[in-house]
C-alpha cells in the first residue's frame, strides 16, 4: 500500500469520525435521548444538563484531537512548517487530556454498568501512558521512536467511532440486545485499535520509508 493512500484514508476516516459525533448530537439526536434510554440501573444520578455539557466539551477535544493528528502525521508539514508541528502537537496534547477528563466524568454513567465503566478508565489510563511514552521519545530526540508511539496514541482518537460501528454490527445487524451489543463493541474496540495501529506501523516500516530526521530537516515519515 502507498503511504499516501494511507494517509488518505486516515484522513477521510478522522473526518468521517467528526462529522458522524456532530451530526449525531446536534442534528440526528441533539438531546440524546436514544443514547440515554439505555442508561439503566446506573448507581450515580444522572444529571442531564450537566451530562450533555461535558458531551459537548467532549465532542470538542476529540474533534481537535483528530484534526491535529490529521495534520501532524503529514511528514509535509513536518518538512516544512517544524514550528507548527510542534504547535499543533502542544495542541494534540491537550485535547487528548480534555478527551480523558470528560470522559472521565461520563465514565460511572456508562452503558453496560461497571464493568464497562472500569474499561473506559483503565483504557484511558493506558492512553495517557501512551501520551507520555511518546512525549519522552521526543524530548530525547528518539524521533521514529516517538512517530510510532504517536500512531498508537492516534488510534485512540477513533475509539468513539469504532464502538458505534461494531455496535451497529451487533445491534443492528446480528440483533443482539442493545446493551450486549456494546458492551461487546467497547471490548472488540479495546482489542482492534490497538492492532489497527500495529499494522499501520508494520506498512510503514515495509516500505522502506520509516526514517525520520528531524536534525536534517528530513522526514520519511507515514505521510506524504
């Protein structure tokens, strides 16, 4: 595969991934009610309004978060705006800790009940680990190190849109019950993604191109 119909598609899935949570909460479902309906026996009260404001914060970081790595896995930009890159990395970086409060938050009202809930904490701990893994690689000029380690942190930005697609398999498709269907989708998330950055990872290094040299001012990177 070339790497830059690689990149064209994680470009077209990261848009397709914002505009599905947009259109979904403020034109689809702008209550979210359909969402909320299967939110049954939680053991915390929830408040609704407040629920739906940190949503919206929420929605807002991840879709940062997306755009940001849309435009810093691109080694052009890296090749010739070095500023901006690191920048929109800062960016990255914050929106990835606005995504993991916010969900924190969200995390006890989760479909599914605890079991899920401890999933969603756990798998957000393992994404600030793997923020700073990455972030370590960096300051210590280990830079394909660090773009490999960033792969692995993008593919946590898809989380959201992976779990209502293989929720729609299940649910829509195979007919299981609703909160089965999820429960199985964030657990097939949890196993997919990561594998999913695995093989993005091993196309790179196939092709020969996965040297990285900032000092130079070259970049061989996954992009073009």
């Amino acid at each position: 595969m070339k790497l830059g119909r690689l990149y064209g598609g994680i470009v077209a899935v990261a848009i397709a991934s914002i505009l599905w949570a947009l259109l979904n909460r403020y034109v689809w479902d702008p209550g979210a009610a359909g969402f909320l309906s299967h939110k049954l026996g939680l053991k915390h009260t929830l408040e609704v309004p407040v629920w739906l404001t940190v949503l919206d914060v929420h929605i807002a970081f991840a879709s940062i978060a997306l755009l940001a790595g849309i435009i810093n896995i691109s080694s052009w930009i890296l090749r010739h705006y070095r500023n901006a890159h690191r920048i929109v990395g800062y960016a990255y970086l914050i929106s990835v800790v606005g995504v993991v409060l916010t969900s924190g938050y969200m995390a006890p009202y989760a479909t599914g009940g605890r079991t899920i809930s401890m999933m969603f904490n756990l798998w957000n701990l393992a994404w600030l680990a793997v923020t700073l893994t990455a972030y370590v690689y960096v300051k210590r000029k280990k830079f394909d190190m660090h773009r490999n380690w960033m792969i692995r942190n993008y593919a946590f930005c898809f989380t959201n849109l992976s779990i209502h697609l293989l929720l729609t398999l299940l649910s829509g498709v195979l007919g299981l019950e609703y909160v089965v269907a999820y429960t199985g989708s964030v657990i097939g998330t949890v196993i997919l993604l990561p594998l999913s950055a695995e093989a993005v990872i091993r196309t790179i290094r196939k092709t020969g191109m996965g040297s990285t040299n900032h000092a130079c001012g070259h970049s061989n990177d996954a992009v073009p």
